[in-house]
C-alpha cells in the first residue's frame, strides 16, 4: 500500500519506495522487484547484499537517474521523478563509484562544480559554500593541486567534497570505500559520520565490507535478487540466517567487537 504526501511528510521520510519494480530491458528480469523502503531524515544507513543484489541501481532510482518501471516513489511527499532535475540536484547528491576525476581539474575547481544547480544564488555565496567545505574535508591546503596528481584517499575527499557543495540534504555514495586501504576506509566513513552528525545530512551508502557498515552505521538494509531481505540495526540484519540467505554460505561466523559489542564477521 502507497503512502500519502501528507503520511510521508509528517513521518520524517526522505525518500519511500513502495511495490518498486525496474528492469534495464524488457527482455530480461528485473534487477529490482516489489521493492518497499523508508529513507527517514538523519539516517546514516548502509544497504548491503551480495553482487548483484540490486544495491546500486536502488541508489540509481533513488537520485530520479532510473525511473521504475513499476511502483512509487516519493521524494518529501512529492513524486519523485516529477522532480525538475536542478531541484533534485539541489536536494540530493549522489558520489559515484567510477570518479569523473581523469581531467586537469584543481581540487578547488572540482568542488565549485557542485555549485552549478545553485547558479545564479551569487558567487560570494559560492565562495563561501567552496571554502567551508574545502575546510571540512581537509582539502584547503590541496586547493590549487590537479586531482590527477592526488592519491585515491584524497580523490574520495574531493568527490565527496563537490557533492556536499551542492548543500543536500541527502547524500548518496556507491561504494565510497572501495580500492581505499583501511587508513582511508577509516578517514572516508569518518568524515560521512561527523557530516551526519555535525550538519544532519542524511547519508545512504552501498558498502560491500560489513564489518565497517556494521560498527559506522547506524541502520542497514540487506538486499538479494532485488529485494529487501530484511532493514534495522546491524544486530538485527547481521543474523547467520540472513547472510546465509543473502550470500550463500555459512563459513562465517557472527561475534562482537571487543568495544564497541557491534556485530563482527569472522571467516571460517
């Protein structure tokens, strides 16, 4: 059963999803199928699930890049893909898992570009937005450097820089972590979490390392074959009976981290 506007705007949802269905051409089978999911204001949420399991063309629909073939989605009580494009870009930002960071861009310039769906709001706005969030990711001092010559860690700094110069209120990343080492995996969740708790940007993520959605966020979403499987706290979802189902196998095992008594997954 849909939502209505009013049911969605007064319940602190983002973006809800109901009876979703998408396929990338009509002779194959749907990527994602009757899929039904709440995106609540200040979530700091993973969706996780095996290869293949829908997880970024969930984000994809979600950003109003794909449109469902069937289903509802809403975005703040309104239809989402009636959304005009500049409005969503002004709401939402989306860091993709392949960078457009192959041209001679400084840094600096690459971060102003996420001022575009805001053009025409005055460039000492601009300034300000480009140089506060230059100084919230530690990039201040890499302003005029060409994103060719930084390190993958510092690209991921960039790219998430630009996307929070467009001021979202939901920020979307695929994989944000990887083909980073631990020290970057770290610094790059790090900075997500204190942006969820310093500015209450909702942010939504698809990561593939469990033990990292598992002691950084606060809510997962585990997917396979397109739908969701099951949605709470990383105590719930990180059940054996779940990732057997999602992954197939049972050569894992469910403990606790030592501190933090968040779940941790251990081979056998």
């Amino acid at each position: 059963m849909s939502s209505t506007a009013s049911e969605v705007s007064q319940n602190g949802t983002h973006v809800a999803l109901r009876d979703v269905t998408f396929r990338y051409s009509r002779d194959q089978q749907p990527v994602v199928t009757d899929l039904n999911m709440d995106i609540k204001r200040g979530d700091f949420s993973a969706i996780v699930g095996p290869n293949g399991a829908g997880k970024s063309t969930l984000l994809r629909l979600i950003t109003g890049y794909l449109r469902p073939e069937e289903g509802d989605l809403q975005f703040e009580g309104s239809p989402l893909p009636q959304m005009p494009p500049r409005l969503r870009a002004q709401k939402m930002a989306f860091v993709k898992q392949n960078r457009d960071d192959r041209f001679h861009f400084t840094v600096a310039e690459m971060v102003q570009m996420g001022r575009l769906p805001h053009s025409g709001n005055g460039r000492i706005r601009d300034r300000e937005v480009v140089s506060s969030t230059l100084q919230l990711c530690n990039l201040q001092h890499l302003a005029h450097r060409p994103v060719t010559a930084l390190s993958g860690g510092e690209r991921q700094r960039v790219a998430i820089a630009r996307a929070l110069s467009q001021e979202p209120d939901l920020l979307l990343l695929d994989e944000p972590t990887t083909h980073l080492d631990i020290h970057f995996q770290i610094e790059t969740l790090e900075l997500l979490s204190s942006l969820n708790e310093q500015k209450s940007t909702t942010v939504v993520m698809v990561l593939h390392d469990l033990n990292l959605a598992a002691q950084y966020c606060h809510r997962l979403t585990l997917m396979h074959e397109g739908q969701v499987i099951c949605s709470g706290t990383a105590a719930e979802v990180l059940q054996p009976e779940n990732i057997r189902r999602a992954y197939g196998t049972e050569r894992v095992t469910v403990t606790s981290h030592p501190r933090t008594k968040k779940p941790v997954l251990l081979p056998l």
